[in-house]
C-alpha cells in the first residue's frame, strides 16, 4: 500500500488512498463558493463494504445485498410491496440512493404504514423509484458532475423526478423536490448492477 498525503489550503483535502480503498466520498467547498471540488473515490469496485452489519458484496446484486442490510429492512419491505424487486435485480445500471430505516423513522407518523397498503401501490413506486437514478453514478462521477455544475449536479431519476446533488463542507447533500436535504453517509457500495449510496432521509418527489 502506498499512501499520498495531499494538503493544502482550506478548498482542498486530507485523502489516503490504497490499492483498493480511498478514505472520503467527495470533498471539497460548499456550492455557493466559486472553488473547484476535489475529490477522492471511495475505492475500488471490487471493494467489500459492510452496510446494516452485512458485506455488501460487488459481485451480487442491489437487492441480494440490501436484503441482507439491517439497517434497511424497511426498504426492503417497500421495494417488495412496490413489486419492484425484479426491475431492481435487473441488470441495470442503477444508482440508489438508499435510506435507512431510522431516514424512514423520521417521516411523520403513519406515513410508512400508509405507503405500504395495497391500495398505494403507484404512490409507493413513485416514492422508491424518486431514489434511483439510472447509470452508474459513484463518488468520482458525481464530484465530476457537481464541479461541471459550478457546485450542483442534477440527476433525473427513474420516476422522472429531479434530485439535485452538491457539497455542505465535507459532506454530499442530496436535495429532494420538496427542498429537504438528505446526507450520504456511506458511498461507493458497489453492486453487479449499480451502486448505493447510503442517505439518512427519504427523498420525497414533488406534486
């Protein structure tokens, strides 16, 4: 392993990167400051990253592995009742922003209970489909869109939607049509198919 030690002043950053590992997802000034964004990739697409307690293995799929997440067993309840397991195990590429059950926990109370009912159904699909983005979109690509963007990337999700991507500090910040922020807290988790990017909050399409 070889380590680079990159410093520099304020609009830049401290990354260690290895053979199959880098430390941060993506790095850089906050949008609204006219500075370039650095960034660092996560690692390797071969890398093994544990997610809810469970290997996220590159070689399986977004729903094999996410099944096995405890920390998004609500997600995984929701993509089945959506019927949207087989499009997920699809070969893709896709791009999921994926909120854990405590982003779900933090929807006002019934909410989750309400988008799970049989009658919901197309609410439900259009709520789950608002978090997937088709291509491959990992920390490399998405900090190249954001410098592009002059601070913000916009993706067009699966549902049609927009989500629209850009720095707070250190932090990726995903921004729903309704203007909350969701936080990616783990990135670069490398399926067959795609890519998750773990969020703390659920995204929510506009209308």
């Amino acid at each position: 392993m070889q380590r680079h030690l990159l410093a520099a002043c304020a609009a830049t950053l401290l990354a260690s990167a290895t053979a199959s590992f880098a430390q941060d997802f993506v790095t850089g000034t906050h949008a609204d400051v006219n500075i370039p964004v650095t960034r660092a990739t996560m690692g390797a697409s071969g890398a093994t990253k544990m997610v809810g307690g469970a290997p996220m293995y590159p070689g399986k799929d977004i729903i094999d592995n996410a099944m096995h997440s405890r920390d998004h067993t609500t997600l995984v309840a929701a993509v089945k009742a959506a019927g949207l397991v087989d499009t997920l195990k699809g070969s893709g590429p896709f791009t999921v922003f994926a909120p854990t059950n405590t982003a779900f926990s933090m929807l006002p109370a019934g909410t989750v209970d309400m988008l799970l009912k049989a009658e919901n159904k197309a609410m439900l699909t259009q709520v789950l489909t608002y978090h997937v983005v088709p291509g491959r979109i990992d920390a490399a690509v998405l900090a190249d869109q954001i410098r592009a963007g002059g601070g913000h990337a916009m993706l067009k999700t699966a549902s049609g939607g927009m989500l629209t991507a850009a720095m707070r500090g250190k932090d990726v910040v995903i921004w729903d049509a309704k203007g909350n922020a969701a936080v990616v807290t783990t990135a670069d988790v490398y399926q067959s198919n795609g890519v998750i990017h773990v969020v703390d909050k659920v995204l929510m399409p506009g209308g």
